[in-house]
C-alpha cells in the first residue's frame, strides 16, 4: 500500500489533524484478507449535519464560511452511537394493566354451602309441624318420629347398598324401629330395649333367607342401623312421655337447632382453625365456639321458662352438653357419608339434603338431654 491509498482509507474515519500523524512503518502485505472480508463490518457513512453556527463563521474558519467538515459530521456523530448494534435498547415491555372491569369487582365473598331460601322455607315448614303435632296432641308428634325413623332407615340402608354392597334388611329395621318409639313412649326405656332386642334378632332372622356369602357384614350393619336411628330417636318419645313432655321436648329441638345455627354463623362468618379437617373440613373452632355460646344461652333461658323446675345455671350445662354432643354427632354422620363417598344422606328435603342429614346431630343429643332433665327435675 502507497502512502496516498493510506490517506485515503484514514480520511474516512480519522476526525482529527490533517495531516495524520506519522503511523510508523506499514504492515507488508494486503491491507486485509479476503477471508476475514466477510467478517469485517463496514465503517458506518457519516452524514454530513449543518453546522447551527455556520452562519456566523467567516471566510477565515478553516473549513470555510458555513461549511460542514468531517470535523463538524464527527463531532455530530460522537453525541449518538458509532454502530447500529450500539442503539439503545428498547425498554422491556410492561404487563399490561389489570382490567378495570376486574379492578373494580369486589372481593369475593364467602358463600354457603346450601340454598338457605329452600332450607329456610323446609326449615320454617317442619317446624310448624313439629309444634302443631307436639301441642295439640302428644300421640300424633310420636307418629312424626316413626315416620321420621322409617325413613331414616330407608335412606341409610339405601346407601349402605349403593357404595358398599351392604344389604342391611329395610323390612325388620322399619318395624322394629317404629316399634321401638311406640314402647318407648308407652313403656319407657324398659320397652324401649325391649324393642330394641327383637328388632335385632328379626334382622338376624331375615337375612337366613339369602345367601350365606356377606351374611356377617349385612347383620351388623343391620344392628347398628337399628341402634343409631330408632333406639336413639325412642329418648325423644321417653322425653314426651313426661307430664311437660311438650316443654321438654320443645327445649330439646330449641337448643340443637341453635347449636347448629351458632356453630354455622360463626364458623362461616370468623372460622379460620379447622376443628377435624380429614372428618369433616368445614367445621371450625370458632364455629364450636359459636355452638357453645349460643346453645348455653338458650338453655338459660329454655330452663329458666319452659321446663318445670328448671333453673338457668342448669340450662348452662345443659347448653353445653348439647352443643358437645351435637357437634359430635354431625362429625359422626360426616365419618360415615366419607366412608360412603357421597355428600348427603339423601334428597328428600331441599337445601338440607336427607332426613337423617337433619337427624344427625338431633339422634345422639336426645339421651343426653333427656338424661340430664332427669337429673335436674326428675322424670316427671
């Protein structure tokens, strides 16, 4: 390379004196390669930018009057990049904004579990059976119990069936069972297991007429379906049997109503601590709380008003056993629909479910209730 092919190819790129200065000895051989040619990335042509102060230059400046030198054009290129890969990035793009539509929807709230209008109108509608039945005539509420266990038994058994292959007989269990709250009313707890007895061993008797082959499986879901739905429900007759039955009886259905109502309220307004999540995951500790508070309330005042001899201290404790017991009870009843994989008894009542998904907590109260009026104002 000759010294003017040097100038040449330094003017272009050089913004400095000119002259260069003196760059030493040249390298031998060609000014580049052609197989690095390919990988070289020309020199950016630089533009040539007005000078804002060329008209004030005179005809001394050396780059003449209002010119626009390479000095000028480098001097303009020095203020922004030298190369294309040298242009500032583009900023990352940012998340688009929420929606206004769902920034201006309101948290959600939490919702109950069932249909409250229908549970509250069946609700409402049992009840005025219940009292009309209990005030008017004692012997017509102890048909609403046997009809109530009859039916009982037949969705329990339905069930046991369905899920399980269990084939506990209906036609003994129904007899027996109403069997059962008739003596119980009409003879007492002696006639009460009495009952109970013959009913087991009808069961026993009856499935002798099928297959061996899940003989001991069916008979003992028999005998405990006998145990826990008419033998239990017989303490409500036992309890209607006293001269203030109705009173009795009446204080009963108040309190484990509300029990269930308190537990409900406040467990779904403030519950946070799960009570036995693998039995039953919507039951909280402050919801049995809520029980409590409120079936010991009522129990002062149901004791204090409604039963002969009762004093408020007694409705108390007596509040507290039932909401314990209550509480115990939908737990149970939860244990077995779990064991069954099904989430109600059955569909007879809407916004409730079955009759002995509202049995549940009413079954195991009714001994405790009725054992503890008899130990705070006799048997009347």
């Amino acid at each position: 390379m000759n010294d003017s092919s040097w100038g040449a190819s330094a003017g272009a790129g050089y913004a400095g004196a000119w002259p260069p200065p003196d760059q030493g000895p040249l390298p031998a051989g060609p000014a580049h390669d052609g197989r690095d040619a390919q990988q070289t990335r020309p020199m950016p042509i630089v533009p040539d930018f007005p000078d804002p102060g060329g008209d004030a230059r005179s005809a001394d400046h050396p780059l003449g009057p209002g010119g626009s030198g390479a000095a000028d054009g480098a001097t303009a290129r020095l203020g922004g990049p030298l190369f294309r890969d040298d242009d500032p990035q583009e900023p990352m793009p940012t998340p688009p904004p929420a929606s206004p539509r769902a920034a201006s929807q309101p948290p959600q709230k939490k919702k109950a579990g069932r249909d409250l209008r229908a549970a509250i109108g069946v609700g409402v509608g049992l009840g005025a059976v219940i009292v009309a039945s209990l005030f008017v005539v004692k012997a017509l509420f102890v048909g609403v119990i046997a009809v109530a266990v009859v039916v009982g038994l037949w969705e329990l058994t339905t069930r046991l069936q369905e899920r399980k292959q269990i084939k506990a007989p209906l036609v003994p269990l129904a007899v027996g069972g109403a069997a059962m709250v008739v003596a119980g009313y009409l003879r007492g707890a002696e006639g009460a297991w009495v009952a109970m007895a013959l009913t087991a061993l009808a069961v026993l008797v009856w499935r002798m007429a099928d297959a061996p082959e899940g003989y001991l499986k069916d008979v003992t879901a028999g005998v405990f379906a006998a145990f826990y739905v008419p033998f239990l429900a017989t303490f409500v007759a036992l309890m209607l049997a006293a001269d203030d039955g109705p009173q009795r009886v009446l204080t009963f259905l108040v309190l484990t109503i509300v029990s269930d109502t308190g537990a409900y309220a406040v467990g779904w307004r403030f519950g946070c601590h799960k009570l036995a999540p693998r039995i039953s995951p919507g039951k909280t500790r402050e919801g049995l709380l809520g029980a409590v508070s409120f079936a010991m309330v009522a129990g002062a005042l149901c004791m204090q008003f409604l039963v002969d001899g009762g004093s408020w201290w007694q409705g108390l404790l007596l509040g507290l056993a039932v909401a314990v017991s209550a509480t115990l009870g939908d737990l149970g009843e939860s244990m077995i629909k779990r064991d069954l994989g099904i989430k109600d008894m059955g569909t007879l009542l809407p916004g409730h479910g079955g009759i002995m998904d509202r049995l549940d907590s009413l079954l195991p109260t009714a001994p405790v209730v009725w054992l503890l009026l008899v130990l705070f104002v006799g048997s009347g």
